[in-house]
C-alpha cells in the first residue's frame, strides 16, 4: 500500500482573508447591474454573486455589500438591468467597479424598454423589478422579477477567478 498524502488542515472560517481567498477558487461571471438615477443619471455596480433562483415565476438574484455606495441608488430605483459582461469587456469591468471616477465616460449604452441601461456589446441583459431585500451578514440578497431580457452578441463571457478576469478556456 502506497504512502497517504496528508491532507492540509482545515482553516478556521473565522479568517475572512482565507475565506475570501479560498472562495476565489470559485469561478463567477460578471455582471453590470445597471439603473438610473433619481437625477436621470446613469448608475453601475459590477457583481459576481448574480444568479439565477426560479423559473416560475422568473428570479434573479445578486448580493451588494451593505457599504457600497451604489446600492442605495438601486434600491431607490425599485428596479435594475443584469448586464452579463462579453470575455472582451474586462476593461469596461474596471471602469464600472472604479471608484472617485465618472464610471459612464466614454461608455455607450441604450435604454433596455424599462429604462435603464443596457450596455452595447454585453452577452445578454435581463430588466428586473426590484421584488425582495433579505439582510444576508455584511452583504444583502436583492431578489429581482424578471420584466424583459434579451441575448444580444450570446459570445463569450468575462470570468473572475482567483482574482483575475478571463474568459473560459
Ligand atoms: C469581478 C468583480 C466582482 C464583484 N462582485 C461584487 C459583488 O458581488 N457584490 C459587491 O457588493 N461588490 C462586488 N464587487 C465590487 C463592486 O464592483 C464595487 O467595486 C464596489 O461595490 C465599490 O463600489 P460602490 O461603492 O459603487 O458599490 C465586485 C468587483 C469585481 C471587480
């Protein structure tokens, strides 16, 4: 019989470094959640914690941090456009996750039918009405009814994996 490998000791949750080190080890894409402001201004926040949660009726959800500044201006809103980012967008990725910055310089979107911005060259973009705010630690879990969606390049997506963005090999 062969010698075991000795398996690595268990880390302590408690580590919030090695808890969000080891959870970069999980592979997400990257979303644009988009809307506009009470001034008509157009707002974004890039998340990886988009997902999918019901069919019947149609879910979405994603966690924003309890401290990030863009998303009182969502939850203002009521409702929100999911940019799913191309593998070509990780630029565009930066920009919208920037901070002290205009993060719309330069940056071409449309109006989805309910308003708010779908940015050109996205993968797909779903248009949801804000449903539901659970208190989820330091983060909330924002549930969004699915009101419009449409594939639009259906290329490629952007993935965050072990704190770089790339595209599936
Ligand atoms: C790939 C990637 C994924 C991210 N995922 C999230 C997320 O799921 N939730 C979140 O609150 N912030 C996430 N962030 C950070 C935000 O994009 C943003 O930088 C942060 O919220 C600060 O900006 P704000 O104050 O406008 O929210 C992510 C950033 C990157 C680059």
């Amino acid at each position: 019989m062969g010698q075991e490998a000795e398996s690595p000791p268990a880390m302590s949750a408690q580590d919030g470094r090695a808890l969000r080190n080891l959870l970069g080890h999980y592979p997400t894409g990257v979303c644009a959640i988009t809307t506009l402001g009470t001034d008509r201004m157009p707002v974004a926040m890039i998340v990886g914690t988009f997902t999918s949660v019901s069919l019947d009726p149609p879910l979405v959800g994603f966690l924003p941090a309890r401290s990030s500044s863009t998303w009182p201006v969502l939850r203002q809103s009521g409702r929100f456009c999911v940019n799913i980012l191309s593998a070509d967008q990780s630029t565009l990725c930066r920009q919208l996750s920037g901070k002290g910055m205009d993060r719309f310089a330069g940056v071409s979107w449309r109006p989805s039918p309910l308003g708010d911005p779908v940015l050109d060259g996205v993968v797909a973009w779903i248009h949801c009405r804000l449903e539901a705010i659970s208190e989820a630690g330091d983060h909330d879990f924002v549930l969004g009814r699915v009101q419009a969606m449409a594939v639009e390049s259906g290329g490629a997506p952007l993935v965050f994996h072990r704190g770089t963005l790339g595209r599936v090999a």
